[in-house]
C-alpha cells in the first residue's frame, strides 16, 4: 500500500532578544530606539520605559518588536508604573504595604475610597487636614474627641442636640446673645 506522507512541521522563526536605548516616546505605548526601531511596551512591562533607558527587547516571529524589561536607568529622577492597554489595575494580596521616606499622594478625578470592613482605619499624622466643598458627613455609634482647644465656627446656624446633654466646665461657662430662650 501507499506510506503514507508525513507533513513537515512548518518552523516558526524564533524570537530575537537585544539590548537598546530608548531615544523617545513614539506614540501611546510606543517607544524610538537608538538604532531607529520602534517598540511597543509589552504589558508585563509595568515600569514605563523612558529616554534614555537601557532596556531588553524582543523581535517576535511577525516582526512585531517589544520592551519586555527597564534593565537600567540614569540615577534619581521618577519612575511610572503603568500596564499598557490597561482601564485599571487591582492589586490582590493579604497583605499590601507601601512606604515612602517622605512623601505619598492618592489622587483621583473622581473619588477615592478607602475601607478597612472588619478592623480599625488609622489615620494619624503630625496634622491633619479635611475640607470639602459641599458636604462633610460623619456617622459613628460612639464618638470620642480628646483636644487641647476646640473652636467652631457656624456662620449661619448651630444646632447640638442628644437625649441628654451636658455642658460642664472648670471655672467659667459663658452664653452670650441677643436672645437666650431656655426651657
């Protein structure tokens, strides 16, 4: 009978790897090289490459190149991180921490929140600041405040009220108006 014919497997180029420089940005995630080259950043990539960087690149089989690593940078300066073609990243671990020696900042165009569902959320600092434009809500089942000095100031109208209330102070209480109705 016939032998029957075995297909040739059909051999795939195998992709290149090379060092170069990025001279400048060429686009979105885009980036000129110092041989003339363009690359895209790969997504496993989440240090955004800059000029000047030293980076390791691959030459795929389709002629696509990509910056696949930031393996050197000049000293100082600022690093982004940032996964290309990505609306948002999450990051999923029991524990996350993040430090800085000087300095951190949380900023949206929209909202920020911050949650901690079963235990305490510590906010503590040599001072600290809260404004808001519209509105400042605060719920609590019990609320404790322990300060030197306390000073409020209502432009239009204060209103303290419980089921019981008590005002005492150690040697002067004062209540000065055009009007007091008591009772």
């Amino acid at each position: 009978m016939f032998a029957a014919r075995q297909a040739k497997p059909v051999q795939a180029a195998a992709p290149a790897w090379f060092e170069a420089t990025i001279r400048d940005a060429a686009g979105r995630d885009g980036w000129r090289l110092d041989d003339g080259r363009c690359a895209r950043q790969a997504v496993s990539c989440l240090v955004t490459p800059q000029a000047g960087d030293r980076v390791l690149l691959v030459a795929t089989a389709d002629g696509e190149c990509f910056v696949l690593h930031v393996l050197a940078r000049a000293e100082g300066g600022r690093a982004t991180l940032a996964v290309p073609g990505a609306d948002a990243v999450s990051i999923r671990q029991a524990e996350v921490d993040i430090a800085a020696t000087r300095n951190i900042a949380l900023r949206a165009g929209e909202g920020v929140e911050v949650t901690a569902v079963q235990g305490a959320l510590a906010l503590s600092g040599r001072q600290l600041f809260a404004s808001a434009a519209e509105s400042l809500v605060q719920t609590a089942r019990t609320y404790v405040g322990q300060v030197e000095q306390f000073l409020l100031d209502a432009r239009q109208f204060l209103r303290l009220h419980g089921e019981q209330a008590m005002i005492t102070a150690r040697q002067d209480a004062k209540i000065d108006a055009e009007r007091i109705s008591l009772g």
